[in-house]
C-alpha cells in the first residue's frame, strides 16, 4: 500500500499543479498582486490535504505567534519539496530567490514573475549576492516582505551534519531584519530524490526570531545552535511516534548520538 499511495499521491500531486494553475489564470492575472496571492496559497493547503487524505501525512507547523510583523528573514531547513510548498501560505508576502531559468518556463514562469520574485544569473557568486541584496531591499522598502532562504543551500537527508553556507550571515548583516529559523524533520516522510511518501505526521516549528544587529559569528552560531537543537527535538519525537517512517542512515546515527533508542 506504501507504494501505491505514494505513486497515487505523486501523479495527483502534479495533476492538481496543472488544472489550477489553468483553471485560476484569468483570476491570478487579472488580480492586483495582494489578491493573487490567494491562488498559489491556495494550492499549496490542496497539496497537504491530497497529502493527507492520499498518503496518510498530516502536518503540524507550529510556532506562528513566534512570525514578526513586517519584512524579514523565513530560514528553515531544506530537506525535501515539502519545506518549498508549505511555508508560504503562513506570510503575509512571501519573497523567493531562484534560478532566471525558471521564469522561462511558459506559464509557471510568468506565475513567479508575477509575485516579482527575486531571479538570478547562474555565474559569480559574489556578482549574485549583491544583485540578490539589491532586489530584496527594493522590494522590501515597496512592502513588507518576508524572504524564504535556505541557509544550507541544497536538500540535506534528516540527521546528516549541518552544512550551512555564508551566504545567509551577509543577507542577514546587510537587510537589518530579524531572521526565524525553521525546524522539521519533513526529509524523514516526503524524502529527496525519492517517490516514497511516508504517512505519519510532518512536525514543523517557527523559532523565536533572531533579532538583527548581532555580529557576524554571533548570528550564525545562534542560527545553527537553535535550528539543530530543534530538529534533534523533532528528530526524538518522529522516533517515538506510534508508527514511524523508515529513517536514512544519516537519522539513525544522529539519533545514537543523542542517546535515543533506534
């Protein structure tokens, strides 16, 4: 049954990306951009009810009272596709930064152009970084925004060592906007590069958020030191779940080393 509902949710899952994105065209295009927000919105609580009712995975994000109000910085950890859908629908203007080739594709590029995300030419990092500073100050001084980055820049498997990169010390040091971390365990229920979907329940939590000023080394030692702490945390409790998912190598050693029965 694993099998056949992951495979069932897999090929409704991209067929509910198709039909609404068609079927809320007039809709999204002919809306100001406020009111367009309602449809990827939208489509993102559809996924995690077809998630529910196909796969057997709940979820259960927490921490919402812990979102400031204004502009600042979504951190969480990235580990499967899930963490890219199901954030947004808690912020008031999500703010995404991803690869110009995207926006090529016929209409889901002109989806992403719409919500004037943040596009950026694959070449010199350092050349990205102040483009990607540059765009996020603009959009941030039109309207609140809240920008979602990874700090660790690619997928990780759950309980594998933290990798996370600089990049997210210089956005924080030059935007001057809280930061909130982001802990889940999603990885272990909605793998990476695997069609599996686990059922259970994903749990999520937004951090107290960092607030900005820190120094640089104080800043990423607080992000690291809280985000893990939290993720071994919901590591512990998916381990003790009445049935929990088939855990990767990367979590059944990080579990030893917490002292958890595996």
């Amino acid at each position: 049954m694993l099998y056949v509902r992951s495979l069932a949710f897999n090929f409704v899952f991209y067929v509910n990306l198709i039909v609404q994105m068609i079927l809320w065209t007039p809709y999204y295009f002919l809306s100001p951009r406020h009111r367009a927000w309602f449809v990827p919105k939208f489509w993102s609580r559809s996924c995690m009810w077809l998630y529910d009712k196909i796969a057997g995975t709940k979820n259960d994000i927490t921490g919402q009272e812990n979102l400031p109000e204004g502009s600042f910085i979504l951190a969480p950890k990235h580990q499967s596709f899930w963490d890219a859908i199901a954030f947004f629908p808690f912020l008031q203007d999500p703010l995404y930064i991803l690869k110009r080739e995207l926006t090529w594709i016929p209409f889901f590029g002109w989806y992403i152009m719409k919500m004037r995300m943040i596009p950026v030419d694959r070449g010199s990092r350092s050349k990205a970084l102040k483009a990607v500073v540059a765009a996020t100050k603009e959009e941030m001084a039109r309207n609140p925004r809240q920008l979602i980055i990874y700090p660790e820049g690619t997928r990780r498997a759950p309980g594998d060592e933290p990798a996370y990169k600089y990049g997210i010390v210089e956005i924080y040091t030059q935007l001057g906007v809280p930061v909130v971390p982001v802990a889940h365990v999603a990885g272990l229920y909605w793998p990476r590069r695997k069609f599996l979907r686990y059922p259970g329940t994903i749990k999520a939590r937004f951090l107290p958020p960092i607030p900005p000023g820190l120094g640089k080394d104080e800043f990423m030692a607080r992000l690291i030191g809280e985000t893990e702490a939290a993720c071994d945390q919901l590591l512990i409790e998916a381990s003790r779940a009445p049935n929990p998912p088939a855990f990767p190598p990367t979590a059944l050693k990080r579990l030893r080393e917490l002292g958890a029965k595996v």
